[in-house]
C-alpha cells in the first residue's frame, strides 16, 4: 500500500491542469510578450487533451500560444521547470508538437500586420465572406480560440456559400499609425425556406476574454440582427443550440429592439400577448413568435406592480399558463394510455405524473423563470 501511495505522489508531481497551462494573449505590441497581465487561459481543453483536461510529463508546464491582435500571427513555446524521465507502464506521457511556430522575432514583426478596413471609429464590425482576399488564412487563425471557449466547438466548411462571417475590430494607434486589434466574431448560416426565404441560424459567436463584459456581443448581436432585418427575403433570425449566455444576451437585445415597436407599447402590454406583437416582431424585426412571447413577458414585468398582489397574481398565472404546456401534454398522454394499457401499467404512468411534484416544478420553473427575467431588466435599466 505504502509504495501505491509513493507512486501516486510521484504521479501527481507531473500532472497539469491544461486549462491553467495552456497561456493564451492578444499581443500588440512587442512588450505584451513578457507582461503576465495580458495572459489568459482556456475555459475548455478536453479536444487537445482529453475529457480530464490534463497532460502528464512535465512540473511546471505552460503551452505559451500567443496571437498578434491584427491578423492572429501565432508564436507558440513549450516552457517547463522538469520533464519525467522514469518509464509509467499506466500513464502515457503527453507529447506536445507545435503545428504552428514562428521564432519570436518573426512574430514581433507581424504584431504591426494592417487590416484593410474603414470607418474612424473606436469599435467596428465587418461583414465579410470567404472570397475577400486573406480572410480564409485569418479566419482558421480565428477559429482555433473556438477549442479553448466553446465546450462543444467544432470548424465549419467554409467552401460552402451559405456562410456570412461577422468581425468585430478594435482601432488603436501606434507612434500615430492606425492598428487593429481582433475582439470577436460570428458566423452565420443562411438555410433555405421555401419556398423564396431564409432564415440566418447564428452557429458561432464568441468575444475574446480580454474583451468580454465591456457589451461587445450585444453590440454584434444586434448589428447582425439589424442587417438581415433589411433584407425581405428573411423568414427570421434563429440560433444553433443557444447556450445558457447566448440566451440572456439575445434576451436582452429582442427586448431592446422590441421597445420601439407599438404593438408592445405600456398600453397593449396590460392588455395580454397579442397576434399583432406576433405579426410585427416577425415582420419587423425578423422574431418569431417563441422569442415575441418570450419579450412580451419580460416587458409585461417591467410594467407590473409586483408588490401590488393582484397584479403580481395576473403576471404569474399567465407566465405559469405557458409553463403549463409540457404538463398539459402529459395530462392528454395519460388520456391516451387509459384506453389501452393494463391497470398495473396504468398505475405506474400515473405514480410518474403526481400532481403535487408537477406543481412543485412548475413553481420552481417560474421562479427560475422570474430571476432570469429581472437580470434581462436590469441590464436594461443600465443601458
């Protein structure tokens, strides 16, 4: 047991948590490289190391992977205080091969790389598609932070002529020269509706770290939403698997939106959900109508007197009615069953169905519910 023990001590000795190893930075200029205050590391390293995100062989370790902000040059250095030297029949040790590496004068002399771009502004954000000249080299330059940020990231095909790719630059000077520095983007995919429509299906959307909570993917995510709300051939505007932040982000931007249309004016709001806020989110803002209900509820909240208790009655019963829908097809599929299942199967579909454990659930539902909108309204009275 003792020499289980000491071997497991020496294990962990050359065990590393890639997410805390692996050191990432936007550089822009050439002292970046050396300031531990522009370094940041990965959410997510399980795709280049394995669900236990973590790489045996080495004490110390750090993956230094360092992008020019303009047009994301990479340097890429192994550093580490010891390598293991003794053989582990049980642990393979990790050998790490850089695919990309430039010597670090080669890189300081890209950190300086100029865009193409135009407008005199602080932030911009470009529409652009794989035929602009150099953007195919830069966007798989881009598209390798996806690994590090996204759980369930994966490269799309970027020869296909449906994808539009939006980027979001910084504008900063240098010795009075006009530089980028790259802050985030999206892609988006253009599926076929028939018969003569589309509807935009946002895939990608991430903001770099050393951007993110300034309002950055609002600020896309509205621009975007904005521009295929021009187009009329657009059915409306959908996300591929949202995640939990997407979610509130473009909660928060629908209901911004939303705020200037008149159907979802203080008036009609106190008069319940309506086929003309339907009608209008979808033909003017390109929403559908899960996401109009979804607003209308948020700004019926903002108008109701919680602490008035028939108000807050009204509010609730209406939001616990849409939540009552999945309960309701139980209730139908047990209808079903009645007629065709034997009564011990019967009994066992039912002890599944309790009605208190539904009404709990919905409870819990609405008040989830409740939170997520008053942290949509918050950021809104920000604003």
């Amino acid at each position: 047991m003792a020499a289980v023990n000491d071997m497991e001590k020496k294990l962990a000795e050359y065990k590393c948590d890639t997410n805390e190893a692996v050191c990432l930075k936007l550089v822009r200029f050439p002292e970046d490289i050396d300031d531990e205050s522009t370094t940041f590391h990965p959410e997510y390293s399980h795709q280049l190391f394995g669900d236990d995100e973590v790489a045996f062989g080495y004490k110390g370790l750090q993956i230094q992977l360092y992008y020019s902000a303009g047009n994301l040059s990479s340097l890429f250095k192994v550093k580490y205080t010891a390598r293991v030297t003794d053989t582990f029949d049980c642990v393979e040790v990790c050998h790490i091969i850089s695919l990309i590496v430039l010597t670090c004068t080669v890189f300081i002399s890209t950190i300086f790389g100029r865009l193409s771009l135009r407008e005199d502004l602080t932030y911009q954000i470009h529409k652009v598609d794989i035929s602009c000249p150099g953007f195919r080299e830069y966007h798989e330059r881009l598209q390798t932070f996806l690994m590090w940020f996204i759980e369930t990231a994966s490269f799309i095909d970027v020869d296909d002529d449906r994808w539009d790719f939006f980027l979001v630059f910084e504008k900063y000077n240098k010795d009075g020269e006009t530089l980028y520095a790259t802050v985030g983007y999206m892609t988006v995919y253009n599926y076929y509706v028939y018969p003569d429509k589309t509807r935009p299906r946002v895939s990608q959307m991430l903001v770099l770290p050393p951007f993110q909570g300034e309002g950055h993917g609002a600020q896309l995510l509205e621009t975007v939403h904005r521009y295929y709300c021009t187009s009329a051939k657009v059915q409306d505007i959908t996300a591929e698997d949202p995640s939990e932040n997407y979610v509130k982000l473009r909660d928060f931007v629908l209901v911004k939106l939303c705020l200037t249309l008149p159907s979802f004016s203080s008036e009609k709001l106190s008069q319940g959900f309506s086929e003309e806020m339907v009608s209008e989110a979808r033909e003017k803002l390109k929403i559908n109508k899960k996401h109009a209900r979804r607003v209308y509820e948020i700004l019926r909240l903002r108008n109701t007197d919680m602490s008035d208790e028939e108000k807050a009655k009204e509010f609730r019963l209406e939001v616990k009615k849409r939540l009552y829908g999945p309960y309701r097809k139980n209730q139908r599929e047990l209808t079903k069953m009645q007629k065709c299942l034997r009564p011990e199967e019967l009994a066992s579909q039912i002890s599944q169905m309790d009605t208190r454990l539904q009404h709990e659930e919905l409870e819990k539902s609405y008040q989830d519910v409740l939170a997520e909108y008053r942290r949509v309204l918050e950021r809104l009275a920000q604003a």
